[in-house]
C-alpha cells in the first residue's frame, strides 16, 4: 500500500510538471499519442491554430485542418512507427512557415514511441530575409557589373574620339572650347564611376570577409530561400559533403549554391521530380562543390554559352540570364574555375573549384 501511494505521489507530481511545463512554454507546442489522440497542447498552439481546449481527447484526424497543411499525420505516423526524430519546413495556407520538429515520445520500459511531441518554430521573416538577401547580392554584382563594363567601355570610346577629333582638326575658338568642355564632362563623368566602383568595392571588402563556413549550414538556408519550388515541385535534394567547411564570403557562397539548386529545378522537366545530388571535397588544391541533376541537360553549345551574361538555355521557363553569369563572376573573381559536365535530356553537373585557403 505504501509502495502504491509513492507511485501515485511521483505520478502526480510528473503530471504537474508536464502541466506546468506546456502552460508556460512560448512555443507552439502539441502532445500526440500513439493513437493520434491530442492530448495536450501549448497555450501558443492555441492561438496560433485556433485550438479549443474540447479539442483535447480528439482525433488528429478531426483536426488536422486547423493546421493547415497536408502531410502533418502522415508525418506523426513515421515517427511513432520509427522511432526517429523528425525536423522539416512547411508552410501554411495563409503562405507562412515553420520549421516542424516532431520528436518522439519513447516509454523507457517498453523502449517504443507512446505518442510525439510536436514542435512549431515561426521562420516565415527569415526566409523572407535569405530570399531578399539572393535579391539584393544578384542586383549588387549586376550593378558593378554593368558599371565597370556596359559604361566604363563606352565611355573610354568617347574618350578616344575627342582626343582625334582633337589632333585631326584645326580647332577654332568656339569649337575648340565646345570640344573642351566636352572632354572635361567625359573626365567628370568617368571619375564618378571610378568613385561608384571603387565605393561598391571597399564597402565589400569590409563587409563581406571571408570565414570558417559550415556547408551544410548554408544548404540548410538555400533550402529555405527555396521552399516553395521545392515543396510545389517535390524536389529531392541529397548531399555528400567529404569536407564538411570552407573558407569563403558567406553570402557569395550561398549565392553559388542557391543559383545552381535553383537552376536545377527551374530545368527539370514538369513531367519529373527535380533530383539533386551535392558534393564537396579537396581536390587538386581546389575545394570542390559539386551540384548534379537530372535536367534537362545541356548540348555542347549551351555549355559555352550559360555562363555569359543574359544567355539561356531555354525561354520555356521563368529567368533572366543572370544567375549563372553571376556565379561564374564570383568564381572566377576568388580564383576559382567552373566546369559543366551532361548530356542533352540527361541532366548537368557543375564543378565550382574554388582555392583553398
């Protein structure tokens, strides 16, 4: 008897604690037997999903709309038939994003999964914020680009047609005053670009330093910038990563990688999911990423032609020409090299080698 109240005190007060616990907690939070039974949730999950507290004994079943979106009690059953923690982003009918994490709820005992608890992060502003950042870095290097070269080569053509004009004709004073006057606006005109550059340039080089990157942590955020087509398309998306960091601009590394997964999803025909394999390894003093598909492919000529400016490879899908360009500027810039390997109809490989440092 004695023995029986202690147990019934320890469960009490476990219970307490749990209550306690999912009372205060800040997080969208849920309790999920294995019967797919709601038994408890957070007063955050309340809100957040419009969950009545007559909802608790309930079938997930019946209440799988207030959570808006499909999958979520497939999810729960993989989890309780498994074992094994589950962590992935979905997004809402009302367009906003979570990262979901539904971790199992073992019984020590009998060392199986009870039920799961499932928790809710609110990420909807940072995935905004990785598809500004891509927006942002592709417009900047696109700016500089168009600067140092759509206007700094016309500009020294000018240039170079006065200073013939100049030594060709026999000047008099209005016109050589006019050609003077011309040269000196070239002159004013040609040192605010030299000014915009050189600003772009030095606001980079303090901004933008290199440092120990985490590949798969900056997979993890391309995948987030990519959520939508990778969820519209059901794109698979698998790595192997035999170097596990490097050595290089945040932001431009992520750019590389957003720029090619983006790509080969963007060129993967409607009639097949999107297949993605990346790599990374040391090689030849190079660290190498390596990002496959199965695409569309590429015939011998696209392959010269990608990497410049405005080129594609089809008008058949949504794009400008830019992405690829840019990669191979911040590749080449850093000293590094591209190599595209596939065939036609069978997908493409890029190879960024990048100098190790």
């Amino acid at each position: 008897m004695q023995n029986q109240r202690e147990q019934i005190r320890d469960l009490t007060i476990e219970n307490e604690l749990l209550e306690n616990y999912f009372s205060n907690t800040i997080i969208p939070q849920l309790f999920v037997d294995a019967e797919l039974i709601l038994r408890k949730f957070t007063p955050p999950a309340m809100r957040q999903f419009k969950l009545e507290k007559e909802y608790v004994g309930k079938s997930m079943e019946d209440i799988k709309d207030n959570f808006r979106f499909p999958g979520i009690l497939e999810n729960i059953k993989i989890v309780i038939a498994t074992g094994k923690i589950l962590e992935k982003e979905v997004q809402t009918t009302d367009m906003r994003w979570f990262q979901m994490n539904i971790l199992p709820y073992v019984v020590r005992k009998e060392k199986k999964a009870d039920g799961v608890i499932i928790t809710f992060v609110d990420i909807t502003a940072r995935v905004r914020d990785l598809k500004d950042q891509e927006r942002l870095v592709a417009e900047h290097e696109l700016l500089l680009d168009t600067i140092a070269h759509d206007i700094k080569n016309p500009l020294l053509g000018l240039n170079l047609g006065v200073e013939v004009m100049k030594n060709a004709i026999d000047l008099d004073g209005k016109l050589a005053k006019l050609i003077t006057g011309f040269e000196r606006s070239l002159t004013n005109l040609k040192q605010v670009v030299e000014g915009l550059i050189q600003s772009h340039w030095s606001k980079q080089k303090y901004q933008a330093s290199s440092e120990n990157i985490d590949i798969e942590e900056i997979l993890q955020d391309v995948r987030l910038s990519l959520a939508s087509a990778i969820q519209d398309t059901g794109a698979v998306i698998s790595y192997r990563l035999d170097l596990a960091e490097i050595v290089f601009v945040r932001r431009k590394l992520r750019s590389i990688i957003y720029n090619l997964i983006s790509n080969a999803i963007k060129y993967t025909p409607a009639d097949r999911k999107p297949d993605i394999t990346i790599s990374s390894e040391i090689t030849d003093g190079f660290t190498l990423i390596k990002v496959s598909d199965k695409g569309i492919g590429l015939n011998k000529d696209s392959k010269s032609l990608i990497l410049e400016k405005f080129k594609r490879v089809t008008t058949n899908v949504e794009g400008s020409g830019v992405g690829l360009y840019l990669v191979n500027a911040i590749v080449t810039s850093a000293g590094g090299k591209i190599e595209i390997e596939g065939e036609e109809g069978l997908g493409s490989t890029f190879k960024i080698f990048l100098p190790v440092q």
